[in-house]
C-alpha cells in the first residue's frame, strides 16, 4: 500500500515543500561552504526561496503568551509558505538548546514542522524538528 496516499494533502504538501527548502539550503552550503555568519547564510536562502517562488517572511516577529498575558516574543529566522520554520545557524556543533528553541518556535505558531540547518559543517547538518504535544488537563490543580 502507498502510505503517502493515505497522508491528508496537507501533510503531503509540507512534505514537498520541505523537499524543496531543503534542496534550496544544500544550494547555498555548496556555494557559499562554511565560515560565514548566520546572516549571510539566510541572505542567500531568501535568494534561492525567491528563485524558487516559494513565499517566506524573514526575521518574523512572534508574540509570546503567558496565561493570555503577552510576556514578549520570537524572532524567527524564516516562516516558509506559513507552514514552515526555518532555523538557520553557522555554528560548530548544534546543541540541546537549539532544538528546544526551534520547538518554541513551533509551539508559538501553532505549527508542527520545522527544519534545522548548521551551516558552518563541512557537510550542511539538516534536521527536522516536530512540535512536542502534551496532554494536559484543561484545568489542573498545582499545589507547591
């Protein structure tokens, strides 16, 4: 049985996407290599979404809620076709705390992929990240 017939057409959707921004930042490493600031790796991937015709935002700011109270917010790389969250770093090993951001991230938007990218590897380091769901009672008594 093909499984990716029973995938709702969204989740299909995100997959070619995903497909295609992955092929757009294996573009960019192979050009530009490691070295440069985070920066100018995202200047670049703008350029190769743009060629692409794939819609993103750069630098989007997100509010954070805390208890419907908004206590500040993200400023996420890229956000690809509102779907997408795109976390760029030219960094010599990712760390923990990079996948819990590009988590936050996710939670924040209410969205479920996102993609990690280490530039500054000798080979591009891609990893895709899904949003953690907790199941929480609605209302759940805490007592310290």
């Amino acid at each position: 049985m093909n499984l990716e017939a029973t995938k709702p057409e969204k989740e299909l959707g995100n997959e070619l996407l995903i497909e295609r921004v992955i092929g757009a930042a294996i573009r960019v490493h192979i050009e530009l290599g490691p070295g440069f600031l985070e920066s100018l790796y995202e200047e670049a991937l703008a350029i190769e979404l743009r060629e692409l015709g794939i819609e993103f935002q750069r630098q989007k700011p997100v509010p954070v809620f805390y208890r419907a109270q908004p206590i500040g917010e993200h400023r996420i790389d890229l956000l690809v076709e509102s779907a997408v969250v795109l976390e760029l770093k030219a960094t010599a090993t990712l760390e923990k705390v990079h996948f819990a951001i590009l988590r936050s991230y996710l939670k924040a938007l209410g969205l479920s992929d996102g993609l990690l990218f280490n530039f500054d590897a000798r080979r591009l380091t891609i990893k895709r990240v899904g949003r953690e769901f907790h199941s929480r009672p609605e209302e759940e008594n805490i007592s310290f």
